[in-house]
C-alpha cells in the first residue's frame, strides 16, 4: 500500500556573491521502509531579482509541477541501514 506523497518547494541561495538562487522541488513517499522519491531544479542560478519579479507566476508552475508528480511517478531513493 502506498503512502501518502509529500512535496518540498525549496528556494534557496546559490551564490551571495551573484545573488543568484535555486528553485528545487521534492515529492517523496515511504512505502514500509522504503523511501521513493522524485526531484527537480526548476530554476538554477537565478538572479534573485527575476525570481521576485516572476515570483507569482514560479510558484504557480513550481505548484503544477509538484501536484503532477504521483506516486507511480516516484523511484526508489536509497535503502535505509537504522542503527541501534
């Protein structure tokens, strides 16, 4: 049985110096003990000035994106070692 997927928007500073920021989208889902996932960049090395310009319409396709992804969409991300 699957779980239930959860999404990640992630906008985060890439460079102080060229004030530039990436946009990063995550969907993940734990099946038992077993994490799958499905990440994207949909904007690398921004400058932070046009991602604030564009902000409304980003986060407009940013949420498009993310409700697309399903779980049939996700792929195994890593097998899980707990330690005691």
């Amino acid at each position: 049985m699957e779980g239930t997927v959860s999404r990640l928007i992630h906008i985060y500073l890439e460079s102080e110096k060229t004030l530039t920021l990436n946009v990063w989208l995550c969907a993940s889902e734990d099946r038992g003990n077993e994490p799958f996932w499905k990440k994207q960049f949909l904007r690398k090395d921004a400058l932070a000035e046009q991602i604030f310009t564009d902000i409304k319409s980003l986060l407009q396709e940013v949420l498009n994106v993310a409700q697309s992804w399903k779980g049939t969409n996700l792929e195994f991300a890593t097998k899980l070692k707990w330690h005691s």
